[in-house]
C-alpha cells in the first residue's frame, strides 16, 4: 500500500489526500499502521555520511540501524567492485553465507552469478554487485539450525534505499540490471515482471540503461534439472545482451 500512496502524492491536491487517507487507515488497520509509520520514520538516510566514496559509505553502512533487520543479521553486507565499473547488478539482499563472511553473492547463488558471467564474457571483478537490501532476512527453520530467507517487505527495502542511491551516485554505471522481482520492482516499478519483461531495456533515471534479468537463486530453485537448464541459459543471454551494450557505450 505505500507505493499506492506515494503515487497518489505526486498528483495535484494528492498529498493533503493521502494524509487524511493514511490517519483512516491507521484508524482501522494496526497492521496497516504499522506498516505506514515505519516506512514513514525508519531510514537509513541518517547514517549515510554526505559525498562519501564507496569505502566512506562502507564503513558508515556497518553501523545502520534504518531498520529492525540489523537485530538477527551477523553484519551488513554491503556492495563490492570497482567504482569504475560499467554496470552494476542489483540483488535482493544477502543470503546465509553473505551474511556470515561480510560479501554478497558468495554462496551457492553466487557461484552461479559467477558461472554465467564467465559464459556472458563479463569479468565479475569490473562489475559492482549489491543488493536492495543490506542485512540477512531469515527465520529459523523448524528442525536444525538452518536459516531460512525471508522476503523483505516494502518498509525494509525503503527504509535501505538510500545506500543503494548512494551506491549509484558513486558508481555512476552504465547499465544497471536488477536480477529478481524484489529487485526489479524496486528500482523499475512495482509492476514489473521480470518473466515477461527480463532482457528488456527500460528507461530509468538510475543509469543511462537499466534492465532485468531472473534471480541466481531462481535456477537453484527450479524442480528440475531440464528447468535449471532453461532458466541458467536465460540468465546467460541476458548477460550476454548488457555485455554488449556495455561495449558498445565504452567504444
């Protein structure tokens, strides 16, 4: 419902509207509530330091507190690459092995992000990778000590905007490709679909080029191996395609 909201406050008479819409809903729904008061007040925007390089705003982003994630993550896990790189690949948030070792796509999604790069003929170390969000969503599972990912909600991924922003300001890239729906949607609209429109270039004021492809994660979750297969050679051609857009703006 907030992305509703902060659409209707960009017509006329439409913030004096959504306030008196918010203090109903607010009235009738607590978890509604709750909802619009942390998307409200809980930022990261506090502890971003003003025009910091990438290493500034690593050191700054290890003490967040912009929202309630930091409690049950180890650390932050913040982007990595050269602030030189051309594009830039944008994540939901880091997973169990991220969280544990401070590097985001390390784990079992990164040796496949790392797998189709290599087949894309993208050198993952000229590359920026980050995520939407910073800090390890899970719950624990049932039986063991296995955590599980938990999607983050609207208010999380608001709440971590700013370092992402910032993360773009300081790279400056080329093209940005948003891999998954959390991403995607984030970053290109809440009506994105990233099954009918990946690969797609999309104008956006992140990055001259902005596109989308499906999550690393995704191919470890197919059923199949023949899905696994498919889903690894659309990830692949993707990447081959921002490749090419890559050199072409370098030319």
């Amino acid at each position: 419902m907030p992305d509703v909201l902060s659409a209707m406050e960009g017509f006329t008479g439409g913030r004096e509207f959504v306030a008196s819409l918010k203090v109903k809903v607010m009235k009738r729904s607590p978890k509604a509530a709750q909802e619009i008061r942390k998307s409200s007040e809980d930022s990261a925007a506090r502890f971003v330091p003003p025009g910091g390089s990438l290493a500034d705003l690593k050191r700054a982003a290890a003490t967040c507190k912009g929202c309630d994630l930091w409690k049950n993550a180890t650390q932050t896990v913040f982007g990595e690459g050269t602030s030189r790189a051309t594009i830039m690949l944008v994540g939901e948030q880091p997973g169990d092995q991220e969280d544990l070792k401070g590097r985001p796509f390390v784990g079992p999604a990164g040796r496949i992000l790392d797998d189709a790069l290599a087949e894309a003929g993208i050198d993952r170390t000229q590359v920026y990778v980050t995520n939407v969000v910073k800090h390890f969503k899970w719950a624990a599972a049932e039986r063991g000590k296995k955590r599980i990912h938990k999607k983050p909600r609207y208010f999380e991924i608001h709440a971590c905007r700013p370092w992402l922003d910032c993360e773009i300001q300081a790279v400056r890239p080329q093209v940005v490709v948003c891999m998954g729906a959390t991403a995607a949607q984030a970053l290109l609209g809440k009506t994105f679909s990233v099954t009918r429109q990946h690969g797609q270039l999309v104008e956006s004021s992140l990055a001259p080029f902005a596109t989308a492809t499906i999550h690393p994660s995704a191919i470890l979750r197919a059923p199949t191996s023949e899905m696994r297969h498919q889903q690894m050679r659309t990830f692949v051609n993707d990447l081959k395609q921002v490749a090419q857009l890559a050199m072409r703006r370098a030319a």
